[in-house]
C-alpha cells in the first residue's frame, strides 16, 4: 500500500509568493520593504501550515487589511500549503533605512 507524501514548503518559497505583494502608495514590494519580519513553516498531516510576522509602514495604513488579505492570498496559492496565518505586528517599529533592500532604499532616496 503506498503513502502519500505530504509537500514541503521553503522560505524561498514564501518570499517568492510574497515578492509580487505591493504596498500600493510607495508602490514597492512588502519584501524588499522590509515589512516581513519572520516567517515560520509547520509540517502537518496533510501538508504544512505558513505563520508570517509582518508590519505596516505606519500603524494607521489606510491599506493595512488590503495588504494582509493579499499577503495571506499569496501565501495560501503555494503548492502544497493547507493553513496560512498573517500576525500583524509594530514591533520593532519599521525603519526602511535599516529593513528595506539596498535597491528599496534607493528608489525611497534613501542613502
């Protein structure tokens, strides 16, 4: 009788799923934002369930419910994932000069 394998899931996985998320007023990914702070994947029965930490650029972000609503999208169309959870969380509070990507801060003029 053969088992059925249960997918995995990577962190490159999530980052990639998350890459395409845009914050639409700074028009710039969540990820090279620096929005997402951690990411953890739990193996389950019938596959892994997703559990990502992220923030705002600020606590009153007219977009914040949009954002996390196509945070968790993204995440729950990766292969294999059967449980997508999004905290959102302020601390620490998000500084792009020291969170977002070299080529983030850039297009921020951030130098």
């Amino acid at each position: 009788m053969a088992t059925a394998t249960v997918p995995s899931v990577s962190f490159r996985q999530i980052g990639e799923a998350l890459q395409p998320v845009f914050d639409p007023e700074i028009r710039l990914s969540i990820v090279d934002l620096g929005l997402i702070y951690g990411a953890e994947i739990t193996p389950g029965e019938k596959g892994p369930a997703v559990r990502v930490r992220m923030s705002l650029t600020t606590p009153a972000c007219p977009y914040g419910p949009m954002l996390l609503a196509s945070a968790h999208s993204a995440l729950a169309r990766i292969p294999g994932v059967k449980d997508v959870d999004v905290d959102l969380v302020f601390t620490p509070s998000w500084d792009p000069r020291t969170m977002a990507t070299e080529e983030a801060k850039e297009q921020l003029g951030l130098f």
